[in-house]
C-alpha cells in the first residue's frame, strides 16, 4: 500500500462521522471467507469496493448489515458529538428485487411497507402518502407513487429504491451493483445523484461495482477485496497496485 493510501485511512476530520470496521473475519464452516478485514469510511466520501468474483465482497456487504455471524467490530463516530458507537443506521440498495411485472403492488406500497407500522392494505394514509411523495420528489421520480413496481424502468425503480432507503437518513448507504441493466444516461443521472446526496448530506456511502471505469471516474477511494484487503487509496493508486494488475490484467483502464 502506498503512503498516500495510509494517509486515507487515518485522516478522518474530528468533527466528521465516520465508519471504522476492525479486524472483521467471516468463516463458513472450514472455510475463511473474510480474513482481518480493517476499513475506515469517511463521511461525505464514496467508497467503491472491487474485486474477482468470489471475493466476499457480498459476504462483506451482508456482515455489515448483520445478516451472517461475523467477528470483529463496527464502529461509528456521531458527527456532532464524536461519540463512538456500534450502532448505526445503514441504508441498502439491493443489485435487483425479485418482484413478478402483473403484481398489483404500487410504489406507495412498497414505500410504505418499509416505513410504516400499520398494514398499507388497509387504507391509504394521507399523511404518510404525502410523505413518500416528497421523498420520491428528491429523485424526481414523484409521479411514479401510483405505478405498479413491476412496470418500471431499472431506473426508475433503482430512484424508488434511493428513495427508500435513506428514510430515514441513515449514517452509511450501501449500493450493491446499483446500475446492473441501466442504460448510459441512467448511469450518468445516478452518479450525479449519488454525488449530491453524499455531499448535501455527508454521508458515507459504500458501492460495490464491476464497472472499473466508471470506478475510476466517480469514486473517492477504492478497496480492492479478494478474501482480505489487498490495497486501497485513490482509484489511480490502485490501480496501479500490482494486486490489482494481478487480477484485472496490465491494460490500461
């Protein structure tokens, strides 16, 4: 790892929130997964993970989320008071959602199941309608509300699902394979989107892509998984990391 790239990881801000994972380890069975995974987020900064398949980037993801038992810690710090804490609220952005195209389900359905406690099938709550709309609205996507979900566009549902899952404003946002099956303008419009809301809302946002040249062109920094971390710093650090042209090849990207 370069200079620079130490530099990256211990540099965050006093006054800024930020994510620390220490030491985490995950096993199935006989087999190591995850081995000493350490990784500092900062606030207002878009991580990109990368790496070969069976990495364990999704074995990451899901440890993060509690989803498989894991060791180590995860530690935040509270923007305002600098507190240290393990609890923290993340926001998920799942690769695809398995939802048949005839499902009678609108947006102000699926919206709600997430944020309300009361069975959306009941009644339509105006308050809470009103609600999901202006957040739909921060992605431009408010009159999409009454639509089924299985009759949107990929773009139009990834905006839905943004939508989701920063209501509440979590601490750190993970993007799973965000722009799978979008077209060119609807990655340029997401980028954009991403790029605004980690800064109007300073927020650490964590992204798991393939796509190594949109990596290079939108990303902060990037962590360069395979089982454990190899390098991470600036896209053209890692990039030109021998592990990395190890994986990816020598070729430019």
């Amino acid at each position: 790892m370069t200079e620079h790239a130490h530099k990256l990881k211990d540099s965050c801000n006093v006054h800024c929130h930020c994510i620390k994972i220490n030491g985490l380890n995950v096993s199935f069975g006989d087999e190591k997964i995850l081995d000493d995974v350490n990784l500092h987020m900062h606030c207002g900064e878009l991580t990109v993970l990368i790496g070969p398949n069976g990495a364990g980037k999704s074995t990451l993801l899901r440890a993060l989320l509690d989803e498989v038992p894991h060791e180590g810690t995860i530690e935040f710090k509270e923007t305002k008071t600098g507190n240290i804490s393990n609890m923290m609220k993340i926001g998920y952005v799942p690769q695809s959602l398995n939802i048949e195209r005839e499902i009678p389900m609108t947006v102000y359905d699926l919206f709600a199941s997430f944020i309300s406690r009361y069975p959306v099938w009941l009644f339509k709550n105006r308050k809470l309608y009103d609600k999901i709309r202006e957040q739909l609205r921060l992605f431009s996507v408010e009159d999409c509300i009454d639509k089924q979900v299985g009759k949107l566009s990929g773009g139009q549902l990834q905006r839905v699902m943004l939508s989701i899952a920063i209501t509440p404003m979590p601490n750190l946002l993970i993007l799973d394979e965000p722009v799978s099956g979008i077209d060119e303008n609807g990655v340029r419009d997401f980028y954009r989107l991403v790029n605004e809301m980690k800064s109007r809302n300073d927020l650490a946002i964590l992204l798991v892509s393939h796509d190594l040249e949109l990596v290079r062109k939108y990303a902060d920094k990037v962590v360069l998984l395979d089982r454990k971390i190899l390098c991470k710093g600036t896209p053209d650090e890692v990039y030109a990391d021998p592990d990395f042209k190890r994986i990816f090849g020598g070729g430019e990207v």
